[in-house]
C-alpha cells in the first residue's frame, strides 16, 4: 500500500485557518475542501479497486480532482461543475486532458454528455447538498455505466440531508469519516466521503 499521507503532504486541506475563513463567510480557497484523513482513506480504497476512470461533479476550484490525478493518472478524468467559483474570483483549474462539462449535473445537455462519456469507474458526487440536489444526482447517474457513486460530507451535521439520505441507502457500500488531526478541530464534527456500489 502506498503512503498516502506522505504523498499528499503538500496539499491544504481543510484545516483551522480553512474552517476560520468558513466561520468567517470567506471562500476558503486554495483549500482542498475535505478532510485530509478522510481523503487518503479514499486513496487507499481508489488503489484497492483499481479505479482507472473519475468523475467528479462539483469540483469548486478543482484542487481535489487535481489532487487524485496526479496520484493515480486516470485512463479517463471527467468533471462537472456551474462554475460557481468563477463568481468569487476564484481561479478552476483541473488537468489539460480532463474532458469538462460546464453546467447543470441535471440538464439534457448533461444527460446527454454523460452518455457519450462511456463507462467511469468512480463518480463523486458533491455538488448541491440538499436532499432534492443529492437524490436527482444519484439517480440520474446510477443508471449510466458507473462502477461506484461515491458522496461527500455523509457525516457532516452541518449537511443533514446529505447524512438521511446515505444512511437510508441499501446496498454495499464504504464510509470513510474520520475525525480531524489538528488539535484545534478536534471538537469539529467529522465530513466523510461514502461509496456505494451500483449493482449490477
């Protein structure tokens, strides 16, 4: 197994001065927007599965789809987004091969572009986090040739609905959410990334 910590050392992720900015109604960029423990757990699952395709939907900046890319070099990198972040100055930046849809995860244009993307092995899902926002999401792309849909922030109090609706999901499926490993978030509630697998 990799050292994911290691090889991650150089990344921000959510940390005090991230969560400061947050308290603080500041867009914590250039923070990845997850939980360091929580992400390397994910590594070392992609690893275990030999996922050899992503996509993400809601990418913010684009730094965590960044990040997972330069680890594992995926055959096929794929992104949608609103470009909310272009609203506040902050700059999106993803790998020069990721093939990119610009706009609603729930439009025909989308439906249609995702069709024509073909099989991916992983999609995360971490786009709008209420409860009409995460089920649409879910079920328009379970039924596409996905191996896996994977969702942010499963134990996050501050996003309950996303919480109800992973822990109502059946199936088989991983949770990774770790506490924090900076003493001065060690009272924060944890975020969590979930996966799931489409059955077959």
């Amino acid at each position: 197994m990799r050292d994911f910590k290691q090889e991650t050392e150089a990344w921000k992720f959510w940390d005090a001065a991230c969560e400061a900015r947050y308290q603080g109604n500041e867009f914590p960029y250039p923070y990845i927007l997850q939980n360091r423990a929580d992400v390397i757990a994910l590594c070392e699952w992609i690893e275990t599965q030999a996922i050899r395709s992503y996509l993400e939907i809601g990418i913010w900046s684009g730094k965590l789809v960044s990040l997972l890319h330069s680890l594992f070099q995926f055959e096929k990198l794929a992104v949608c987004d609103l470009r909310d972040a272009d609203k506040f100055g902050v700059e999106i930046k993803v790998p020069p091969e990721t093939l990119c849809f610009w706009g609603d995860s729930c439009s025909n244009d989308y439906m249609n572009w995702r069709k024509n993307l073909g099989e991916i092995d992983l999609v995360l899902i971490d786009g709008a986090h209420s409860l009409e926002a995460v089920m649409a999401d879910f079920e328009i792309n379970r039924h596409y040739p996905t191996r896996y849909l994977a969702f942010h922030d499963i134990g996050n109090p501050r996003t309950p609905d996303i919480v109800r609706f992973w822990n109502a999901l059946p199936g088989e499926k991983w949770s990774f959410c770790q506490p924090f490993s900076e003493p001065e978030l060690q009272d924060l509630a944890p975020m969590g990334i979930g996966v799931w697998k489409v059955p077959l």
